[in-house]
C-alpha cells in the first residue's frame, strides 16, 4: 500500500471491505503526507487515504449504521 500510494501520488485512495475488526488499531496503516480515514467494523470496513494538500473533514452527522449488516 505504501509503494503504491508513495510512487503514484494519488489524491485519494478508497478502501472496501477490508475485513478488519472494529477494535482495531488504525496507526500500523498510517502512510506520511495521507491522512487516513478509517471505520472498521465487521465485514463493512473501510479506509480512505487523503493526500495531506487536500482539505478535507469527516462528516459524521452523515453517517447512518442502520445499512450495517453487523
């Protein structure tokens, strides 16, 4: 992930149903100059990388868990 993300510089990277647990530790996926977005939960998680020159909030008044399947 962090080849990918160092060598092609993209502004934002989308991660789906990355199968990790809602307990779990975001900072191993830290990657320098992304910020990262995560809500994990089972089989529902994702993960947004966010280039550090784009301005960008989380709008957590958006969202709804009444879609989880969990």
């Amino acid at each position: 992930m962090e080849h990918h993300l160092s060598s092609t510089k993209p502004h934002l990277l989308f991660l789906i149903e990355t199968q990790l647990s809602e307990a779990t530790d975001s900072s191993p996926f830290s990657i320098p100059s992304y910020f990262l977005y995560s809500h994990f939960c089972s089989k529902a998680a994702c993960c947004i990388y966010v280039h550090n020159d784009l301005t960008c909030s989380h709008a957590h008044a958006l969202e709804s868990f009444k879609f989880s399947t969990t």
